[in-house]
C-alpha cells in the first residue's frame, strides 16, 4: 500500500511539473510579444522626443500618437497582457517581478509621453506620483525606458531557470 501510495504522488508530482513546464514554455513566448511590442513603442517615443528636440508642432504629435495607437492596438487586440496576467499567478516570484515591469510601463511608457507633450496634465494629489518630477530630464526618461527592457530581460531569464529548475526536478 505505501508503494501504491508512493507511486500515486510520484505521478501527480510528475503531472503537475509538466503542467507548469507547458505554462512557462507559454509564458516565456508571451513575454517574447511582451518585449517586442515594448521595444518597439519605447523606439517610437525615444525617436519622437529626439527628432522633436521637446519642441512639438501639432501635426508632429498627431503622427506620434497615430503611430503609437496602430502599435498599441496590435499588441493589445492579441490579449497578450491579459494572457500573462493569468499565467505569472501560478508562479508568485514571478507575478511580483511581472507586477513591477507592468506598473514602470504605464508610468514611463503610458503616462510620461503625454505629459511630455503636453496633451496630459495631472492636477489631483493622487496620481501625484505618475506626474514628472522637477528636474527630470530627457536622459532620465530614456534611463527609465530602458529600465523597463532590462527588467523584462530579466523576468525572460528567471522563466527560464524556472523551467530548468522544473526539468532537473523531472529527470531525478
């Protein structure tokens, strides 16, 4: 009986490692869209502020913000981000380090450009902490853009040595 036993939670074991070896195989290929869609809006915004010189004529800022649309709806008409939100929940280390990419990605990405060219204006006390602080500069913005690329970096390694952590536990 206790072999019986043994062999039971040995292929439940089994079974649920698999699972989450076909979870991180999906994962990781979303946060390959991930990182392709941020690389490509960051490029958008960094190309526009560089080729602007932070003076913005009206046409400028309507190509700008066409082109980051037809980026935007793209990526977001795949539910890609929906789709990792729902797989980062089986493994908590990695819903924490895809929570912090997330909230760095609607501050810089989302919320900064806008006040960068002025067709957003934070005036309530609460979302004080997404308006642009006093002597920021276009160097720190584009240090802060590149954060979000190296912390993506990053969540794409940990999914792999979590899939190899997973894969040496198996072949044991």
């Amino acid at each position: 009986m206790q072999y019986h036993l043994e062999q039971k939670r040995d292929n439940n074991n089994n079974y649920l490692n698999k699972f989450k070896i076909e979870k991180l195989a999906e994962l990781y290929e979303l946060l390959g869209q991930f990182g392709r869609y941020n690389t490509e809006i960051t490029l958008l915004i960094q190309n526009f502020l560089r080729e602007s010189q932070l003076h913005f004529e009206k046409e400028d800022i309507d190509l700008f913000k066409k082109k980051r649309d037809q980026i935007e709806k793209r990526f977001f008409d795949r539910n890609t981000m929906r789709e990792i939100s729902v797989l980062v929940n089986y493994f908590p280390i990695t819903r924490i380090k895809w929570e912090t990419i997330v909230k760095l990605q609607l501050k810089y990405v989302t919320i900064y450009p806008d006040q960068i060219i002025g067709s957003l204006i934070i005036k309530q006390d609460r979302f004080e902490n997404f308006k642009i602080p006093d002597n920021y500069t276009l160097k720190n913005y584009f240090d802060d853009l590149e954060l979000i690329q190296i912390k993506s970096i990053d969540l794409l390694e940990h999914v792999t040595k979590e899939t190899e952590y997973i894969l040496n536990k198996l072949s044991e």
